[in-house]
C-alpha cells in the first residue's frame, strides 16, 4: 500500500508542476521532445508506429503524426472497457471523441502486434533506470507485454527522475526521450 500512495503523491506532484507552465510553454517543450524523438534510429528506421493521441498536458503529437502519416503508418490505443485495443490511424476526420474525451480512430482493430516497429508511450512519470509511472488504471501495463516492438517513453524534463515507484508489472521502456536527455537501456 505504501508504493501505491507514493505512486499518488508522485502523480499529484506531476500535476502541479504541470500546472505552473502556460499552454505555449508545453508546446515547446513538446516541440524539443519530437525533435529529439526525430534524432533516434529507432523512429527514422520504423514505418509502423503504436503512438497515443496526446490531450492536454502530454507531449503532443497531433503534429508530429500529421507531419509523418504520408511516409509512416501509426497506429493508436482506443479504450474498451478496462483495455485498449488497437486501430490504424487514417485522418483526423475518421475519429471520435471517446468518453475520456480522447481523440480515438474508428474501423477495424489492429491485431498484428508483431507488425508494430516502435511504441510511443506516454506517462506521468518516468526514471533513468527506464520505469514508467502511468494514470493509474494500468492500460498500458496490459498493453505493452503485448508488443515486442521497442517501447520509448516521452516526457518533458520535469517528468524524467533518477527513480520512481514501480511495481513488478510495470513494463520498462527501451529508451526515454525528454527535452534535453536519451535514457537508453
């Protein structure tokens, strides 16, 4: 129980920190994590990319899909019930506003994990040993054991420490990428 709470005490510590930076500052930032993402092998060499749909708050990557959907295919986590099931992105006209209030894509799922290159994972927290710290709800968790393609957390600055909480369920990243660091394994 002690591990949860402090996962909490993290979770609350991000959120405030978060919220001392205006909306244009954290689309900078998020502009310095792309452009170093864009720098990795791992990125330039994959075409079929797993990558969330940013809300406010996360590294965005409305952009950075837009920029590369013609040459890379991406594909996104949708929620169902307590899991994510995975669907191709086409155009932003082809998605719907979940109930988390998450751009999602409509159409078949995706099932062929094995053909996924690279996973973009978001997270409140990561650490330099390559734990991730999520919402809570454990989606990801499920998700990632799932895939064998190599799985890079991004985050800003303020969100990498030398370490966090975790649980041993908790899947670790193959790399990080913030603004100004590459944590690889």
């Amino acid at each position: 129980m002690e591990q949860v709470s402090s996962k909490q005490a993290l979770r609350n510590q991000i959120a405030a920190e978060k919220s001392t930076f205006s909306q244009a500052e954290l689309q900078f930032f998020s502009s310095e994590v792309i452009s170093t993402l864009e720098l990795t092998s791992l990125f330039q060499n994959a075409t079929r990319i797993l990558i969330y749909y940013s809300i406010p708050g996360e590294v965005e990557t409305h952009d950075f899909i837009d920029k590369y959907r013609e040459n890379k295919c991406f594909i996104l986590p949708v929620v169902k019930g307590n899991e994510l099931v995975l669907k191709e992105f086409s155009t932003t006209e082809e998605m719907i506003t979940s109930s988390f209030g998450i751009l999602e894509p409509t159409g078949d799922e995706f099932i062929d994990f094995d053909r996924i290159d690279l996973a973009l994972v978001p997270g409140v927290a990561f650490d330099r040993e390559l734990h991730r710290l999520g919402r809570g709800k454990g989606f990801y968790d499920r998700l990632l054991p799932l895939i064998k393609a190599p799985k890079i957390g991004v985050c800003f600055d303020f969100q990498l420490f030398d370490h966090i909480p975790y649980d041993e369920h908790d899947v670790k990243m193959n790399m990080i990428v913030s603004q100004n660091e590459i944590v690889i394994e």
